[in-house]
C-alpha cells in the first residue's frame, strides 16, 4: 500500500517486525545518510517496547523515540521527521496495553507540539484506526497488533496529506 500511495517518491522502509526504539537506535548508529540526503523520515516506534514482558514505562518509550528522532537530527540535519502516534495494540479498549499506548502518545504529543523542534512534526493517528466503541475499525487488523492491506491503506491516506 505504501507503494501505491507513494510510488513516485523513493521510500526505503527500515523497520524490522519485532523492533523496538533500542534496535532503530541501533541500526541508526550504523547508517550514514550524507550521500542519500533523505527529504523525510517517517518514524513509528514504541509499541514492541510496551508489549514486551515486563513492559517500558510510557516514560521510557517517549524517551526512546525522542532518541531516535535526536539521532536522525544529528544525521541528517536538513531532513524533516515526521513521528506518528503508536496505533491501537490488542482488541479490547481498556487493557493496561492500551492505557500505557495513550500514556505514551501524550507525552509524544506534548514532546513534539508544534514548533518546539525544527523540521520535527507529530502527527496523532491512534484514533483513525478506532471505532466509537474504541475497538479496531473492521478490516484495519489482521491480528489487532498488525495492519492488513487495508490498515497499511488508512496509514498512507493518513500520511499522503503530511508529505505532499
């Protein structure tokens, strides 16, 4: 989908099933963008670390993509960072999960407000995937963690806007 949404622009996705803001920040250390000068990175972290037994403090995780976003500043200054909301975990809508989800989108939210970091935007999507009934939109999850074709849809429509 992220293809068909965005097929004229070269997009390289760097994420890992199973990543956590430790392993981005890891392959990060490792990469050098001098030569590519990328336009934008989109960055969409955090809910392995919550999901993993014991979790990350919301606190901890904030902090984490905080670091991601401090190390894509420093690597490639001119680029713009566009840092999304981590999506609905799980079916239910009050499991600890999905508290610690919210918990940590705020303190992203209030981290990234508008105009507190150069070429840093937060874009607060967590909400577009839910129903009134604060479950999964029908279609949207293959699992209640992963997209499905159509999720991975609704991402790109969510995005296209931000990175015309």
């Amino acid at each position: 989908m992220w293809d068909l949404e965005f097929h004229d622009r070269a997009c390289v996705n760097l994420g890992l099933a199973g990543d956590r803001t430790e392993h981005i920040l890891h392959r990060l250390s490792r990469l050098d963008f001098t030569r590519s000068k990328p336009k934008t990175f989109v960055v969409l972290a955090g809910t392995n670390n919550l999901s993993r037994i014991p979790p990350d403090s919301p606190a901890d995780v904030a902090k984490g993509v905080s670091r991601i976003v401090d190390t894509l500043r420093q690597k490639s200054p001119d680029s713009r960072i566009l840092v999304l909301s981590i999506l609905p975990n799980g079916y239910q809508p009050d499991t600890p999960l999905r508290t610690a989800i919210r918990e940590t989108n705020k303190l992203l939210t209030d981290k990234f407000a508008p105009k507190s970091h150069p070429n840093v935007d937060f874009l607060d999507i967590h909400d577009a995937f839910l129903n009134d009934q604060g479950t999964w939109k029908s279609g949207l999850t293959l699992d209640g963690t992963h997209l499905s074709l159509s999720g991975y849809d609704a991402l790109a429509r969510s995005l296209a806007p931000r990175l015309k």
